[in-house]
C-alpha cells in the first residue's frame, strides 16, 4: 500500500499528458462560464473521467445533445488523477 505522496510522485510523469478516453455517459454539465464537464464511466476498472470542454462551440454544437448512457470518445490532457477518477482538461470530441 503506498501513501498519497508516494502515489503522487509515481503519478507525476502522467500529468498534463494527452490520451484518448472512451466510456458511456453519466452526465453533461451546463455551460458554466468558461467550460462544461462531462462525466463518463470508463469499462476499464470503471473509472469515472471528468472531462472539462472550453470551447463554447463544442458545447453548443455537440455536447449539448448528448445523452446518458451513450459512448463517448474525447482527447484530454491529464489534469488530476485520484483513487477510481481521472480529470482531464483542454478536452475535444472525438467524432
């Protein structure tokens, strides 16, 4: 069992790398100033990903239609990783 800080560090050399995550929907967050959150469920180890759009036309053209329980694939940069989430930033559907 490793301490939070022993995770960190073993984590570190992920962090701001891009990858390509896909999973079923859970929820669509609304545009709130500056981005939207998705949330999906990952089939590996069901992870949940967070991933933050910042492009408004994204949103209003795109996300704004998906439903809960659809795949979804989006490119990201690894932002955050905790125990069972990812976060990731600066994402983009992938169509």
């Amino acid at each position: 069992k490793l301490t939070w800080a022993q995770r960190q560090r073993l984590l570190e050399p992920y962090l701001g790398m891009t990858v390509r995550v896909s999973g079923l929907v859970v929820d669509v967050g609304e545009w709130a100033r500056s981005y939207s959150r998705v949330e999906v469920r990952t089939r590996v180890r069901k992870l949940i990903v967070f991933m933050d759009f910042s492009h408004n036309d994204a949103f209003h053209q795109y996300l704004s239609i998906v439903t809960p329980g659809k795949k979804f694939t989006a490119l990201g940069e690894i932002n955050r990783i905790e125990p069972g989430k990812i976060y990731l930033s600066n994402c983009k559907p992938c169509r």
